[in-house]
DNA sequence: GTTTTTGGATAGTGCTACTATCCATAACGA
DNA sequence: TCGTTATGGATAGTAGCACTATCCAAAAAC
C-alpha cells in the first residue's frame, strides 16, 4: 500500500507518519522508485502501536523509540528487552536533597523489597520513583499512605503474576514480548481507569448525596 | 517569611514560584506593603504539594489548577471534589473511528461496571479512556490481555478499599478530602512503580538469566 | 546610606510533537 | 498523451508548555 492508504486506515495525517519514519519509529517502506516506496500491513501494526504508546499511554516520542527498539531486539533475552522498556518509560528523577525523611523512605523501600523476596536491582528506575513519592508523601503529613505499601505491594503482585501467567500460555517468544511490552504499557493505562471507576463507586456509595453540603 | 525563604525551604526557584503566583496554583502572599508580601507554613505545603504533582504524578499545570481548585473547594460534597480531580487528570481522548472493535469494546466495559455494581456515570471520563484501551489491545492483537478485565478491576478494588478505608479513619472532613486527593494522584505513581518492581523480580526469575541468548 | 531583596510586569527560552511548504519525479485518469 | 494528483525527501515553521530572564521602583537589611 502506498503512504495515502496507510494515512487513510490508521488515522494518522501523512505529515506525521513521515514525521515517524524521520525519526525512525517506522520502518522505511519498500522503495520501487526514488520516490515511490511501498508499505506492508506490519507498517499498519507498528503504526497502530505507535499511537496507543503516545495517545493512550502517553509516552513521548522519543521513548516510543526506545520501546520499539527494546520490541525489535530478538537477540536479547525477554528480562534485558523488559529492562530496556521499564528505563524508557521512567521519567528520570532528580534526587531530592538528601535529607532523614529521605533516608528513612529509602530504608522503608529495601525492607519492603527484601520482605516480598523481590529480585530488583537497587538502581532500578522504579526504586528512585518509589523513594521519591514517599518522601514526598510523608512531607505532606501522608504518612498513613506510606504505610500501606506492603498492602499495595501485595495487590500489585496479582497484576503481575496475572500478566505472566497468560504470556507463558503463548509458545512463541516473540510473541511473549510482544504481549508483555503492550501490557506493561498500556496495562498501566488500563489499571489507572480501573482505579478511578472504582474510586468514583465507592465514593458516590460513601461520601456522595448523604454529604450535607452537597445539592 | 519572604519569597527567599520559601524558595529555599522548598527548593523552587524564585521565578518559578512568581510563575505559580500568576498562574494561580499558589495563594497570594499577605501583602504588608507594595512591594512586599508575607507567605505562610500554609504556602509552603502547597508548594511542595505541587511539586509532587507536577514532578511525581506528571500532572500539567493547569490540570493542577483544576486539582488544587477542587481541593479547596469546601463547599462541595467530597465526591463532587473527587469527581473534578477525575476529570482534571484524566486526559481528553478523541474517540476512535465507531467501528464494531469499538463498540464491542463499549459493550465489555459496560458488562464489567455492571457485574461489579460500580455505580459510575456512563460518562465519567475513565470511561472512555478504558474503552479506548481495550479498542486498541484488541486492534494490536492482545485479545487475551483485554480478557483479563474481570480479574484486573479485582485487584484495583483492593487499592481502593484500602484507601478509602484509611480515610474514613480520619476525623476531620477537610483532612479526608486532602488524603483522597493526594492519594488519588500519589497513588497511581506509587502503584505503578511498584508494579515495575514486582514485573521486574518475576522476569529476572522467569525469563532472565535462563534465556539462551543472555550471558 | 548603600547594597540587597522584593513584588509585579513583560519578554524570552528550550523543548516537544507535530504541520506546512517545496520540489522533482511518478502514478493516475481522460 | 497529457494535465492533474500523489509521493518521498528535505527544510522550515508552529503551537503549546513550563519555566527563565530582565527590568523597575520601592522596601529591607546591614
């Protein structure tokens, strides 16, 4: 297909789709004349991906390249490939100054990791996150939050375990990381509405009409 | 204190304080002369409060605007308050073409929130953002992911139940509507990083070093 | 009494994610 | 065959966001 039909059935405006093959999110097409290339339904998928990363996802551009490079990389074992995608999607986090409460987060971090028998490494994206948000929490007098980490951290596993569980169902690695890279993504989009649904329910049954201020 | 204070005790630049004042995320200081203004422990908070949100939750800022309007807002019943939260994080999608995918799509999220007795607006903005994410597993081939809803919206329960729980152990309703705020937002970017934890453990154990091509 | 800081206003910056324009060539439709 | 439309590739421009920088007269601090 040329490039006005792959526009046409993924929604794309042809400005951006060469905006994506500049900067090597899709693949070239087939060129059968210096100016004339020819585009496969792979194109179609990739592009298809490319969106859901930034539209649903939100994932900046230059991140999606990242993710797509760690999805293509069929010589690396699926842990390093998964690697590759957790450091593309976390936003690089300055250290707060480092201060006891900080100090304090970070300790409350290792025991929870080494409780849950969590084999992370200490530098892992997530655990600055995870270190930060504590802080942050607990200097806004949230310390009861904070401490419900073990409780999330449990809750947390079943996403985990659930999501693994149906990807050693599929027989082709390939196909495994494909599943595993989308859910890592956009299942992370897919919880966060979850959670507001059931936030939105559960507020309306506890804390909505009956309120005196409210009508 | 003076704005040199509070820049240094929060770790925010001057100007980028003067910019939260003329975008309205920071109340004014109480003016003692022309030039000259006296900022509170109460301004302190809320900038750090929204530093969190900007740096941590990676909320935009004039979403925080709506966030913080909402959290001041005393008026109105708390679900009201968590209702414009809702709205001010969720981003806005722009609804995919109304195909079959779609609205098969529509019709499961309909089915879960019926299942689960969620009483939720068939408007609410997560809504749809669910939707369009389970329109787009589906259009990328993860069918079986999408299937998973059920079990998913499970597990989110538990967040929620938690939290709210923990709030309803306050006293104070303006300490409740700060904690279910906070934690609504916090909360997404604590889950999600434990998530790349626990995600992390189980692919070091499952598919790391065993992998043929890993070292 | 001089140096520093302040509130307030205005303008400028760097980055991101596109859009727009141009051009020579190729494909299409009458 | 021939005029119109589409294409690949290059370059330049744009809109929005989140700050930064600069300036000023007046106040504070030393």
């Amino acid at each position: 297909m040329r490039i006005a039909e792959l526009s046409r059935r993924s929604g794309v405006a042809v400005p951006t789709i060469k905006y994506y093959l500049r900067e090597g999110l899709l693949p070239p097409g087939e060129l059968t004349s210096p100016n004339q290339a020819r585009y496969e339904e792979r194109h179609l998928r990739r592009l298809r991906l490319i969106r859901a990363l930034i539209e649903l996802a939100q994932v900046p551009v230059a991140s999606v390249k990242v993710v797509l490079e760690a999805f293509d990389s069929e010589a690396l074992s699926l842990h390093k490939r998964i690697g590759m995608v957790h450091r593309a999607i976390t936003p690089r986090r300055q250290v707060t100054a480092d201060d006891d409460v900080r100090a304090a987060a970070a300790a409350q971090v290792r025991e929870l990791v080494e409780r849950r028998g969590w084999a992370v490494e200490p530098d892992a994206p997530a655990i600055t996150t995870l270190i930060e948000t504590i802080t942050a929490l607990r200097a806004l007098g949230q310390d009861r939050l904070a401490g419900y980490l073990d409780a999330y951290a449990e809750a947390v596993e079943r996403f985990t375990d659930l999501e693994l569980a149906a990807v050693t169902s599929h027989a082709d690695p390939d196909q495994i990381a494909e599943s595993v890279v989308i859910g890592t993504i956009l299942g992370e989009t897919l919880i966060a509405a979850l959670r507001l649904l059931a936030q939105e329910s559960i507020s309306a049954r506890l804390l909505g009409p009956a309120s005196a201020s409210d009508r």
